[in-house]
C-alpha cells in the first residue's frame, strides 16, 4: 500500500568545538539511498521505524561472515557501524518513514584517539555493522546530544562510546593484509587527481594492463561499486569535504570535477538529499516524499 505524502527533515551539524564530526538528523524520512561510500567512520543511532541497509564488497572478510551484498534490518534502538569507504545502501521498510542520527567521525581522529586506546592499527575495519543493546543505544544517544550541544567532555564521551563497542562486542579488527582495496585499483598517484580529471573507465583499465570488462569486475569484486560509481562518490565527497569548510558551492562544484552549479546541486540532492547551499550551512532541508 504507498506511503502518504509527507515532509521529512534532515540537518547536518558539524559542531565547532569537535571539527573531526557531522552528525546528520534525518526525520519522518522514506528516501532510499543507492550504493555509495563515506570517507568516515559513520555510527547511527535508529530513533523511530526501521529501515534495511546492505553492504557490498568484501571490506570485511569471509572470516566475520559479511560477504558481499549481505543485507541488514535496524530497527528502533538499534546501533548501525559502517567502516571508511564501504559501499552501502539504505531503504526504508515497506515504504515507512524511519528517523536516525548518523555520525560521520574523521579517520585520522579515529586513528590518533581511538586505535591506540583498542590497541589496533591505524588501518582497521568494522566487522559488527549492527548493534542491538539497549544501554549501549541510550549512552550513544547522549553522546550524540553532547556534540551537537558542543559539551565540554564530548570528545571523550564518544571515545569512550567506541572503546565499549570493542570491549563488549569486538566491533573492531586490523584489517586483512590481502583485504581488496579500491585504491588497488586505481593507478598509482591517481587517488586525489581522480576527483578533478574525468577519467573513463577503458582508460584506466588500460592504465592498470587489464581488459576494461576484467577491470570493471576486479574492481566491484573489491570495492562493491562500477569505476564509474566510485569515482562519483570520490567527487561528492571533496565536494562535501570543501563545502563544510566554507568554499562557495561554485568553487567546491569546480575542484570537484563537476561541469557547474548545478549539476553538483542535482548529484547533491540525489545522494544526500539535501542541497549544497543548506548543507553548507548546517541549516534543516525539508522535502516532500
């Protein structure tokens, strides 16, 4: 039976005090999300309904049992991890809206403040992607709170919150020294150009001496993305990267390899929906649905 039109709200924080964290607040939201990546450790806490999302790739390793294309069901009072660069999508279940935090957590933090604590090594992985504890759940929604506020004591509040998730369910291990990589897959020095040149795929394919459709395989095997899929998420990534730190929209559209405003504005709003002016901002973007 479909939805009821409604309006659902989503805001981005990126509290002063805490420059290594946005959280985003999505409420009363149906908007599915297709396959993508984040830069940054993301944790999310599931307020109201439930919503499926699915790993892709083999990040993880067969050893933890998350194959590629493994799906999950959060549902409210739920815990959702999700490791740098693990491509992912998230819908809602039978069309009903679903409200969540997400906290989006920068790696070289995690790796400083985090990893030497847990006694791992910078290059780690999430092998637990849900969480289901009920103390856990509300420590997490307080830490939460205390970002967003800019609390005194909040920094250490969500160390704390990740050394419990390890503690209590090994939600952290160093990652395989054969784990497949999308930077294996891209040429050598290529990494950063790659968001500002428009490479085609037979190019890079090329570069790496392999056939386009063997290249195309090898790399979804490893990164749970087509080239072009990945590279479009590096793009939207810098751009996001550069509007919170207060370029112009033109100017993030212009580094990022985008042909112009708007097409950055249409990508922007297809994958995080919201547009660049109010993300940059932090300000709420309401959408009918």
């Amino acid at each position: 039976m479909p939805h009821e039109s409604h309006s659902a709200v989503q805001t981005f924080a990126a509290p002063q005090a805490l420059p290594f964290v946005e959280v985003r607040t999505t409420l009363d939201s149906v908007q599915p999300y297709a396959e993508h990546f984040h830069s940054s450790w993301s944790l999310g806490a599931i307020l109201e309904g439930r919503t499926r999302f699915r790993l892709h790739g083999h990040t993880h390793g067969q050893t933890h049992g998350q194959m590629h294309g493994q799906m999950y069901e959060a549902q409210k009072g739920d815990l959702v991890l999700i490791g740098p660069g693990v491509a992912h999508s998230c819908n809602p279940v039978d069309g009903q809206s679903r409200s969540y935090h997400m906290a989006h957590v920068d790696c070289r933090w995690f790796a400083q403040r985090v990893c030497p604590v847990l006694g791992l090594p910078e290059n780690c992985v999430a092998v637990l992607p849900l969480i289901r504890d009920n103390a856990l759940y509300a420590s997490a929604l307080e830490v939460i709170q205390a970002m967003l506020a800019g609390q005194a004591g909040s920094e250490q509040a969500l160390l704390d919150l990740l050394v419990q998730l390890q503690r209590g369910y090994g939600c952290f291990r160093p990652a395989d020294e054969d784990c497949d990589s999308a930077v294996r897959f891209l040429p050598a020095g290529e990494e950063g150009s790659l968001c500002t040149e428009r490479h085609a795929v037979s190019q890079l394919a090329e570069i790496s001496g392999l056939r386009r459709e063997s290249y195309s395989r090898a790399f979804r095997r490893g990164t749970g993305l087509p080239p072009a899929s990945y590279l479009h998420c590096l793009r939207l990534e810098k751009a996001r990267r550069l509007l919170r730190q207060g370029k112009s929209i033109a100017e993030a559209a212009a580094a990022a390899g985008y042909a112009d405003q708007s097409h950055l504005h249409r990508m922007f709003v297809k994958f995080y929906s919201v547009t660049p002016g109010c993300y940059r901002k932090g300000a709420s973007h309401s959408y009918k649905k």
